[in-house]
C-alpha cells in the first residue's frame, strides 16, 4: 500500500455560484482507507507552502504511524474539555479562569468540531486578528469593540500554554501558537506609594477591626489578598515575631517577620477575636472589598489606586529593599522569584533620585574645592573652579598610530 502524502486541489462551488480553491492533502491509513485534510485557500497559500506542509505531513506520518487514522485526534471541544479537567489541580483558581476565557475563544472561532491538527500557524494568526478587532467580543460578552493589546497577548499565551499540552500528547506534532508574536506585556511601574501616615490615615477611617488588619498585612507584611483572609491565629509566633503564610499560588510556605508597626494591629485584633475564632480576618465580604476601600479612601482624603492590595504589598517589599535587608532575603519574604520583584515590584522612586544625586554633588563639590589651584586664587569665588578646558586633549587622525622613531624614519625617507 502506498503510504505517501499526496498534495491535490479540491474544488468547491458554493450555493451563490462561488468557487474556491482548497489545497488538499490525502493519505490511507493502516486499514486502507483513505483521508484528506484542507491546509488553505490556493489563492492564499502558494504552492511551495503547501509542499512544505505537505512534506511535514509526510515525517509526522513516518514517524508516528498512529496518525494516520484521524479518528484518534480529538475534536477541539473534547480537547479543550479534557485540557480543563486535567488542569483544575494544578492551575489557581484566577489562572484557570483566564484559561477557560481563552478556551471560549477559541471554540467561538475554530468550532468545536474542528479537529485539532488541522489549526495551522495562519489559522491561529487569523485566530489573533479576529481577538484583537473585536469581532470575538460576543463569545464573553465583552462590551468593548476592541481589545487591548496585552490582553490579545495573554490569550495568545494561553492559547500556546493549552496546544503544548497536544504536542506533549503526541496529538500534534506543532504548535499552530508557538511563532506569533506578542511576549510579556509592558510593565507598569507608575503604581502609589502608600506612605506609613497615609497608611495611618486609613486605619483611622476603616469601619471594622477586620479591614485594619487586612490593610496592615498587605502593607506590613506583605501578605497576598488571598493570604491575609486565610491566615489563622496558629500561623502566628508571637514569641518569635514571624509569620507562617501559606501561599497558593507557589504552593509552598514562608516565613514573614512581623514589623513593629503591624504588631499593635495584631494584637487589637486578637483582643477583639471572638473566643474559638481560627481565622484572623473575619465578617469580609470579598466580592465588595474594591467598592468598600474607596468608601475608606474618601473617608480618609486619599485619592483611590488602582490593583490597591497589590500595591500595598509592592510598598512592603520596597521598604524592606530600603532598609538594607538583602535582595535574596526579602524575595523569599515575599514568597517569589528574583526576576518577578525586579521586573514588577521594584522602582526607584523620585525621592532616591534626589537624594543620591544630591548626595553625590556634595562629595565631588568638597573634593573640587579642596584641590588647590595653580594661581592660588580663592576656588570658592568662581561657581565652578574646575571645569578644564578639552581643547589640548583633541588628537588629530592618525595620532599615535606609529611610534615616535617611525615617523622621524619616515620623515627622514622622504627628506
């Protein structure tokens, strides 16, 4: 039997009398029968591409016999349903819900029915388009026309996270996402420094001892959201003055050292905890928490910020930086990796611009000062006594390409 791939034109007419050219490949599987697969419009793929994906065709089949029988490659639907399944153990919550976005997406373009070998890399750059135009806005029930560029890249990503998960399958042998464009949006660093009398100011104006204790773990002790509402009196020494925090999203446990600020807020709330209580912030309703911090913003006069407990926890790490504790130190008080706090953590401020120029500018003044000059005239009288001028510095070309004794020989030659 003949196990080649043969690349054939198909001709299709439509209902309006409209025709279109398909490039098609065809091949036969163990038991004889024959199968063929649609790689592109020919008016959109030339011949040498579709020879290219006819010859990749052709070592995927040689060297994984199985697939030439396409009904063991699953449809995108049963993909896609299998793929969630097989990730709600191992994905966090908010993580697999932007997979499941991404996941609607694509079902909302490709179909579910489409079998997942047959996405090709210009599918999934039409596939980007289409994302980035809004014409998929209807799938989530999106309000916008557009969609912001670093979203289109997050479901890009995703969508190039959910196919390798084929290729390591074995159910395709590429990736239609792993090319397009579109990498780790850019990272805005403009976030609000919560200083500590502001800091104090919200504790004033929160109507609960519960909402000061969440501020004062997210800004003393850099505590995740999700962290601070889940911590419980045991993970506290109070011996020790440290913190037990586990974290779900790294899934593994750290150790936080209790700042002398967050430590009296510690205690009101363990003299206010009702008897028996595990939890230590208690009676939050988590789904109002960005309505009710506005409501302590105003009440305070503090202008709001956007993504709030996650800029108080970027203010924690920066003090801790600031203070002189060691990078590698403070990353693992925070409970992650050296390149995540430097690219979104850290910044520098416009006050550490100032002081170190300013601290700078005074060293070099004194030690220009305190040099003597050749004239002997007072340096203090003149706004800047040793600014020297360049000009006996300029060389002319060809300056010291010889030596001295070459030049006086070659002098010497022509004389």
């Amino acid at each position: 039997m003949n196990h080649n791939v043969v690349l054939t034109i198909r001709n299709v007419t439509k209902a309006d009398g409209r025709q279109y050219s398909y490039w098609q490949l065809r091949w036969y599987d163990a038991n004889g029968r024959r199968h063929s697969q649609n790689i592109g419009r020919k008016q959109e793929l030339s011949k040498r591409q579709a020879s290219r994906i006819r010859q990749q065709k052709q070592r995927e089949l040689d060297e994984k016999p199985i697939r030439r029988d396409l009904s063991r490659v699953p449809t995108l639907a049963d993909f896609l349903d299998t793929y969630v399944e097989s990730r709600r153990s191992e994905l966090a919550r908010g993580t697999l819900e932007l997979h499941e976005q991404t996941i609607r997406y694509l079902k909302g373009y490709f179909g579910g029915h489409r079998r997942i070998d047959e996405i090709a890399r210009y599918n999934a750059r039409e596939f980007k388009t289409e994302l980035s135009k809004g014409k998929l806005r209807g799938v989530n029930k999106r309000q916008h026309a557009s969609m912001k560029p670093s979203t289109v890249d997050l479901h890009i990503r995703n969508a190039r996270t959910i196919f390798n998960r084929a290729v390591d399958d074995d159910l395709i042998d590429m990736n239609p996402f792993d090319r397009l464009a579109g990498g780790v949006p850019p990272i805005e660093k403009n976030w609000h420094y919560l200083s500590l009398d502001e800091l104090s100011k919200l504790l004033v104006a929160c109507p609960s001892q519960a909402w000061k204790t969440l501020l004062g773990l997210c800004r003393l002790a850099g505590l995740r959201q999700g962290e601070a509402l889940a911590l419980q009196w045991s993970a506290i020494d109070w011996d020790a003055n440290r913190i037990s925090v586990w974290a779900m999203k790294t899934k593994r446990r750290r150790i936080v050292p209790i700042a002398p600020e967050l430590l009296p807020i510690l205690r009101d709330a363990l003299e206010q905890a009702p008897e028996g209580e595990p939890a230590i912030v208690t009676g939050m309703a988590t789904q109002n928490l960005w309505r009710d911090f506005r409501v302590i913003c105003k009440r305070a006069g503090i202008k709001p910020y956007a993504k709030w407990c996650h800029t108080l926890r970027k203010n924690r790490e920066s003090d801790w930086i600031d203070s002189g504790f060691p990078f590698h130190v403070v990353v693992e008080w925070m409970g992650h990796s050296d390149e995540v706090a430097r690219q979104h953590y850290l910044r520098v401020n416009e006050e550490d611009l100032a002081a170190a120029t300013q601290t700078q500018i005074g060293v070099v003044r004194a030690q220009l000062w305190a040099q003597p000059t050749d004239s002997g005239r007072d340096q203090a009288d003149e706004p800047y006594p040793q600014i020297i001028s360049l000009e006996k510095f300029k060389k002319k070309a060809g300056d010291r390409i010889r030596t001295d004794d070459v030049q006086l020989g070659k002098l010497a030659f022509y004389h």
